[in-house]
C-alpha cells in the first residue's frame, strides 16, 4: 500500500512539473522573436539528410509567414534549399558550436537573422534556432546604400562637368531677402565684379546682360518655378565679358518652407553653346535628307529597274549561250549518228537494187548500232534535264558495288588498282539501280581518264546523317542518306573546272573523246532521285565524287529475272489495243502485236481509244503513249479504262518520265513503262508477258 504521505509527494512532483512545463510554455510564446527545435532525421541523401521541426514557437508564423511548422520536414517546406540548411545546421549538431549569421531565406522572400545551438545530450540530434525577420532593415540598408551611390555618382558628376567646362557657373537665390550670390566663374561669365557677386546681387542686376528678345521667357520661366516649387531648366542667350552673346542652360531647384513659403533657388549655369550649334546643325542636315528622301524613292525605283534589267540581260546571255552550248553539243554528235543511219539506209537501198543482199546485214547492223548511241545520248540528257524514266527500287549500294567491282577493274585496265571500302550495316536506298550502276561505271572511267599512268580507284559507302547545318550546304533536307564516293590518285581538277563540271557538254577530254554529258547526266539522275553530288578535288592529289542518295526504308527488292528470249507463238483469241498518234511508231507496235499471233486494234489518240473502250470489243490489253493530243493522256486513258475494265492489264509507252504516269511514285497492279527507243524484241516479250498471265 502506498502511504498518504508518498501520494501527497507525488503530486506535489506532479503539480511542480506542469507548473514548469506552464512557465516554459508562457516564456517560449513570450519570445517575439521565432522560435524552434529542429530533429535530424535520416533523408534521401542518406543519415541526418534532413531534419523535422519538432517545436515552434508563434513567432515562427510571424517571422516567416508558414503556418503549422511543427511536424514538417525540411525539404517539405525548402526543397531546392534544404542541402544549404542541413549543411549549416548539421555543422552545430557534429561541433556542438553555436553560430549566428544573416541569411536568406528564399522559400518564403525574407531575410532572417539566426542563432542556432546544439541541445544536449547530443544524442538527442536536436537543435535549436532562434530567429528574427530583418527584411524591412534589409531593404532599408539597400536603399541607403543605393541613395549614397546616386550622392556619389552625382558628386562625381558635377565634378567631371566642373572639369570638363560644362558648368560654368553656380548661383544661390535667398528669395525672401532677394539676396542672389555666384561664384567667381558665374560673374566672368556675365562681365560682373566677383566680389559684388559674393556679397550679393539683385535679379534685376543679373538679368541686365540678357538678351533683350530672351528677357521676357527668362521671367515667366522664373516666376513659374517659384509658384510651384521644384526644379527649373532654361535656355536663353546672354552678353559675356567679350561682349557677344551665347546660349547656356539655368539648371536650379525651388525649396520651399513646409507652408510653402519659397526659400531658396540655387542652380547651375550650364553651356549650352555648341549644343544649340549642333542642333541648328543637325536640323540643317534633316531639313536636306527629307529634301533627298522626296526624290530618293524615284531614283532607287530608277535604279533597281535599270539594275534588274542588266541582270535580266546578263541571264539571258547566260541562258543563250547555255542554249547554244547544249544545241551545239547535240547537232554535232546527232549528225553523227544520223549520218550513221540514214547513210546506212541509202546504201542498204542502192544494195537491194543490185541485189547485192549479203552485204545488207552489215548495213543493219551500222544503223542499229547508230540507234542504240542516239538513244543512249537521249537518256543522258534526260538525265541531266531529270525527266527520264527512273525505276527506283530498294537497293543494297554494297551489294550493287561488290557486283560491279569485277566489271570496272576490267574496264579501267591493270594499271589502275581497283578497291573498295565499304561501312557494314549499310543503309537501304530507293533508286534506280541501273542507273546507279552506270553512275558508277562513268565515274570509274572519269578516274580512270585522269591517272594516264595509272593509280588507284577507292569505291566507299557509308551511311551519313546531315544535320540542317550540313544539309543546307549539300541543297538537300536534313536527315539520314546513304554516300557512295569514287576517289582517284589523278590530275586533279582547278575550282573552275568544278565549278563547270556538271554543265551539258562540258569537258576537258580532246574534241571527238567523250560527249561531255557523263557528270551532267550523274548529277541530273542523283538530283531526280533526291539526292546530290559533291566534287572534292586537289590538283595534282586527285579526285573524289560522292552520291548522296536518301535512305531508304523497305528491304532490297529480289533482282528482276532476264528478259526472256522471243519465242515464237500460235494465234490466240486475245486482243491487244495500240494508242500512239505518232503513225509509224503505231504501226511498228501493231506489227509487233500480230506478229505474236494476237488481234490488234489501234487509236491516234485518247477519245478514239475510248470508243474502243467502251464498246463490247474484247481487249485483253491496252498499250498506250503517255504523251497524246486531244485533251487526254496515256494516264487519264488508262484511268478511264479501269473504270470501265477493272482487269484490264495495261503498257506505258513514253519517252520520258511524265508526271501523269506514276501514282505517287509507284504503278499501280497490272502495269508496264517501256522506255522509247525500245528494243522491239523487250517490247514482243513485254505484250507476250502481259496477255499470257
């Protein structure tokens, strides 16, 4: 049993501590000033990375603005600057040394002065932190310091102008006695006495050396000024020591009594005299560009029309001799050929009137062969006009490369080493592989023509992606591209020579070697593919063209199977429809498509066909040019005959590439280009093709 007497100490412990526990709770609120005991706790930086408010006084709330601190941790309150407080507080809690210093605390824009100590045991991980708001005398701090640089700036001021003579006066107004003294540079400067200027001056004596015309606005400025209290500023001319006249500025100050009494007007003179001058100057000077500028716009007009002619002109001499260039390049070498063939043609005539006909197939064979290069010359320049008909496909440029690498050794001969470096992992392109093959085999005769003696021919790819930067100076949009480069040891070619080296007929070969079409036609088919081509180039060290081609993404389409040789054919109930308005490439077709056994029908143009078309006729397929008159082309044809024949399986003819012929790039199922000229066997086995699936 517990006595009566230890019950009474019990409570009489009791009563004591919540008495204390009373007064430390009415001394803690008493504290204006803020008041906490912070707890470290393990964070997300690791042990004692943060700490919890355990106690706050009310004057946290007042000298912080947060309300219902205790319970909240540091990087609730302070995230981006809880590593800067952790740091100084943790410091006191590892030391056990109190600190003070100022701060800002930029959570919640106030600046606090702080003293902070370790609350023992130091086991406890406690600090505490008493704090108060000194932003207001902060700011004031701020503002008396920035006032006494302005003092000080403008001390310095008045002591440079000083200096520098453009002050050169200064005056103090006792207005209730009319007392006016200036120091000794004010009276020289109006042809006063000093010391009359020390002891004081009236206003009417001071204004006696202004000039008459100026006197009247000198006062009504003045009177103003004292009315109303505060600064002043006037210009006006007054009579100096030499007797002349001279503009200067009165900068002064109107200090009035707390009733509003006037009291003083001190100020400055300030010369203004060069000023003024410069001013009447400048106004001079506007006065004659706003002259200048009524007929300026007339005579830039004039000007820009003259110019702009001069330049139309230059570019239509440009384009001339461009024009003629290309004319003279293509009437040169298409008299060639045409000699070739109609001079074959006449002898082929003369031989079956004498019945000479063993000699014929020599004959032939000269005109075709005269055919086969005139077409070639047609496709090149095609090319480098890049409207010739493109076949483009996935292709692997390595594999292509790799397959072409035999061919150019042997064509480049032995003593010119052949190699070919080529990045793994290359990127597809869509491209017309065969003419990407001849692009290839031309540069190699170009590398091979420029190392007489021989030397080596390096064949790269790599995959390339060009930034907007890079782009720009390639002409192309940036993104990723696959380049293909033939580099040679040769001769080399002199700025002016790249510059021209993609121009038609351009080349530095002796008359009679070379068209000087190869480069052009690279550049046009590159250019039509979406590409570019880049000339890098050292005289003496040699050569090196890269093919920018896009990349592409689908996989490389199987090679195409061989044209399948002619094979003759039994008649067959299908029908063929031939549209072409030019008569003897009509007739060459139809004979072509009777030859194979087949019922030929024929139109010189687009309505035409389309009588054929929409009557019962059975045809089997449509063979049309893509360039026909009347109001339709090969496409509108072709479209209107699916409309009426879904199935119906249809040939372009064209000699070059038409926009109409292609649906976004690509034929749609069931159709065939054949490119003019065209080998009549390709075409026979085309048609064949065609009606037998």
């Amino acid at each position: 049993m517990v006595s009566d007497s230890a019950m009474g100490d019990a409570r009489s412990v009791a009563e004591a501590l919540e008495r204390s526990q009373a007064r430390y709770h009415a001394l803690f609120e008493a504290i204006d000033d803020g008041f906490c005991i912070i707890e470290f706790i393990d964070g997300p930086h690791g042990p004692s990375s943060d700490y919890v408010h355990i106690e706050a006084n009310t004057g946290y709330h007042r000298h912080t603005g947060i309300v219902d601190i205790v319970g909240k941790r540091l990087r609730e309150i302070a995230p981006t600057e809880a590593d800067a407080w952790v740091d100084l507080y943790g410091t006191v809690l590892r030391t056990g040394q109190p600190i003070r210093f100022e701060r800002q605390f930029v959570e919640v824009d106030r600046h606090i002065e702080v003293a902070a100590a370790r609350v023992e045991p130091a086991g406890l991980r406690q600090v505490s932190v008493l704090f108060r708001d000194i932003t207001e005398r902060k700011r004031a701090e701020a503002a008396l310091r920035e006032s006494e640089a302005i003092a000080r700036e403008n001390v310095q001021r008045v002591r440079l102008a000083l200096a520098a003579g453009a002050i050169i006066g200064t005056w103090f107004w006792d207005l209730p006695t009319d007392r006016f003294t200036v120091d000794e540079a004010f009276a020289r400067s109006f042809g006063l006495d000093p010391a009359h200027g020390r002891e004081g001056l009236s206003l009417a004596q001071v204004v006696e050396t202004v000039h008459p015309d100026d006197r009247e606005g000198l006062a009504r400025a003045i009177n103003e000024a004292i009315a109303r209290g505060g600064a002043y500023a006037h210009q006006y001319r007054t009579r100096r020591a030499d007797g002349n006249y001279y503009w200067l500025e009165a900068n002064g100050r109107v200090d009035r009594a707390p009733d509003g009494t006037p009291l003083s007007f001190p100020g400055v003179l300030l010369d203004v005299e060069e000023r003024r001058a410069a001013e009447a100057e400048r106004r001079r000077v506007t006065e004659m560009l706003r002259e200048l500028n009524e007929t300026l716009e007339q005579r830039v007009a004039s000007q820009t029309a003259e110019l702009m002619a001069a330049e139309e002109a230059l570019r239509q001499s440009q384009k001339m001799e461009a024009v003629g260039q290309l004319t003279g390049g293509l009437a040169h070498d298409f008299n060639n050929l045409l000699a070739g063939i109609s001079g074959s043609l006449d002898l082929m005539q003369s031989r079956l009137a004498q019945g000479r006909y063993g000699e014929l197939d020599r004959y032939i064979n000269g005109a075709q062969g005269a055919a086969r290069r005139a077409a070639a010359l047609t496709h090149r320049l095609l090319a480098f006009s890049r409207r010739q008909t493109l076949d483009p496909k996935p292709t692997d440029v390595n594999r292509l490369v790799a397959e072409m690498e035999d061919l150019i050794q042997r064509t480049v001969g032995p003593q010119i080493a052949v190699e070919a470096h080529m990045q793994e992992d290359l990127w597809s392109t869509l491209v017309d592989p065969n003419q990407l093959e001849n692009a290839l085999l031309n540069l190699s005769i170009n590398a091979r023509d420029a190392m007489p003696d021989g030397g080596r021919i390096v064949i790269s790819t790599a995959n390339r992606t060009l930034d907007a930067r890079a782009a720009k100076d390639l002409d192309l949009p940036a993104g990723e591209y696959v380049a293909m480069c033939v580099s040679d040891t040769g001769t080399g070619m002199t700025p002016d020579v790249i510059a021209k080296a993609f121009d038609p007929f351009f080349t530095t070969k002796p008359i009679g070697v070379g068209t000087g079409l190869g480069l052009s036609m690279i550049y046009g088919f590159v250019r039509q593919s979406g590409g570019h081509v880049e000339i890098t180039s050292e005289v003496g060290r040699g050569t090196q063209i890269c093919i920018y081609l896009p990349r592409g993404l689908a996989a490389e389409a199987p090679a195409p199977a061989p044209e399948p040789l002619p094979v003759s054919t039994k008649p067959q109930d299908k029908t063929v429809l031939v549209v072409d308005d030019e008569m003897l490439v009509r007739m060459l077709v139809v004979d072509a498509v009777e030859d194979l056994g087949l019922t030929a029908l024929e139109a010189g143009d687009g309505p035409q066909a389309m009588k054929l078309l929409r009557s019962d006729v059975r045809i089997d397929l449509l063979v049309t040019d893509v360039g026909l008159p009347n109001g339709m082309n090969g496409r509108q044809v072709a479209d209107a005959a699916r409309e009426l024949r879904p199935d119906l399986k249809i040939i372009f003819v064209t000699g070059y590439a038409e926009n109409a012929v292609l649906s976004h790039g690509h034929l749609d199922a069931n159709m065939q280009i054949v490119t003019k000229p065209f080998d009549m066997a390709v075409l026979s086995n085309r048609i064949q093709g065609m009606v037998g699936d």
